[in-house]
C-alpha cells in the first residue's frame, strides 16, 4: 500500500486529456494563476528534485539556453520545487554567476519558478511520488495546451536528467498532430512521414490500400502514411 494511502489522504494522478489542475502560486517572477494566465499559448510545467544539486542545474542551464525556441513555438515554461523562494533566487543567481554546462555559461533563468514548500502544487500533480522520495517532487513534465488540457506527461527519477531535445520534439509532435489530424510514429522529426490513423469505413479502407487516397501510401489496412510539406509543419508549431 502506498503511504498517501495509509495516511488516508488520496490524491488523485493528473491523466492525459484532463484539465490541467489549477492553482496560484508565488513564483521568482511574480505570483502566476496557472493554468488561467497561460491560456491561448502551450506551457510546459516540470519539477525538479531540490535546488542547489547538480543534475538539476544541468537541466536548468539546457532549458533556460532553450527558452527561445520553446517560445518561438508559442510555449512558455514553468518550473516548480518545494524549496522556497528565497533558496530559488539565490540558486539561480550562482547558477548564472559560477556554472556552465555544455559550452552554455552565465545563463540567466527567465521563467518563473514556483515555489511550493506545503507541497500542494507537487501532490495535486502527482510529482511527490513516495517509493522515489516524500520530501521531494520527482522530475515531472507536463505539457498543457492552450485550452489548459494535459496533453502529455513523463516522469523521470531523481538520478535521470531529461533529454530537452526530446521534450521539444514531444511539443513538435504534439502541434503536428492537432493542425493536420495525423499521428507522429517512432522518433518522428519535422519532415518525416506522419501516419494517417485507420480509415473508418470499409470503403476508405480499400481506396487506401488501391492507392486511391491521394498522397496516402499503405503497407497494410492500418499502416497508412502520408508526406507532408516540412515548411508548413514548421510554420505550424509556431502557431
Ligand atoms: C540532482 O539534481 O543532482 C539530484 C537531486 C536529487 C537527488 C539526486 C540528484
């Protein structure tokens, strides 16, 4: 049995398609009403283990050296810990002034960090996960559209830093799949073919497979796929 459970305080999993759970926080930035000032844009919303540790200023030095791209594509980022804000300032400020990582150095931190020392944002998100650690959020990402659905989580232990290339594919992916109405296959990148889900009516189905559907090419009644025009996928995760 898990120990929330013994305690008799259940807290329910945020699931994909739910309404990202809402909360007002105290940030480095100011005080933020998530998801509500993020709406009309995506936002990404990630806990990292402790301030002041070192795989956590890795990641921070990759996602803040990031932060552009992710804006570009109509994203923001949110970060979040149970530390408190004076231990985030001043972390971020010896993050700027004394490390580097990968060739990245003096890197400011832009985006807002939340602090969250009742632990209330963590546990509504399911990031206290306590067969990892009860005094600390795992590292949890969420990607919230911008009507404030959950679209996508992942869950990395303590020791695991996160792949940010990785995350900014999730974002293309997910992007790719709501403007054109396709799915994204294994390791899909911008240009690749996308998957034309599987027809509906019997009738598609064997136009498909004749090679009637224009631009669709299947290899069998349920693995159809199509090209599509890289320029438009990339002006599609801008929007
Ligand atoms: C780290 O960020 O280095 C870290 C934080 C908590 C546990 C283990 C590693």
């Amino acid at each position: 049995m898990n120990d929330e459970k013994e305690m008799g305080q259940v807290v329910p999993m945020p699931r994909i398609g739910d309404q990202a759970p809402k909360f007002k926080a105290v940030t480095t930035q100011g005080d933020i009403n998530f998801p509500d000032d993020y709406k009309g844009r995506w936002v990404i919303l990630f806990s990292h283990p402790a301030d002041f540790t070192p795989v956590c200023s890795s990641e921070f030095i990759t996602f803040a050296s990031m932060e552009q791209q992710f804006k570009d594509a109509n994203c923001d980022l949110v970060g979040l810990s149970v530390d408190g804000l004076y231990s985030h300032i001043a972390w971020l400020r010896t993050i700027k002034e004394k490390l580097s990582y990968k060739g990245h150095t003096n890197v400011e931190v832009n985006f807002p960090l939340i602090e969250d020392i009742t632990m209330n944002v963590a546990k509504m998100y399911g990031m206290i996960q306590p067969g990892e650690a009860t005094t600390k959020a795992v590292r949890a990402v969420f990607f919230i559209d911008p009507k404030g659905i959950i679209r996508t989580m992942i869950y990395y232990p303590l020791s695991l830093g996160r792949n940010f290339d990785e995350l900014y594919r999730v974002l293309q992916a997910l992007k790719t799949a709501d403007e054109f109405g396709v799915a994204t296959p294994a390791d899909w990148r911008p240009g690749d073919d996308v998957i034309v889900s599987p027809a509906g009516s019997c009738g598609t189905a064997k136009d498909r497979m004749e090679g009637k559907e224009e631009g669709v090419e299947c290899q069998d009644w349920f693995f159809c796929s199509k090209k599509l025009d890289k320029n438009k996928v990339l002006d599609a995760i801008k929007k």
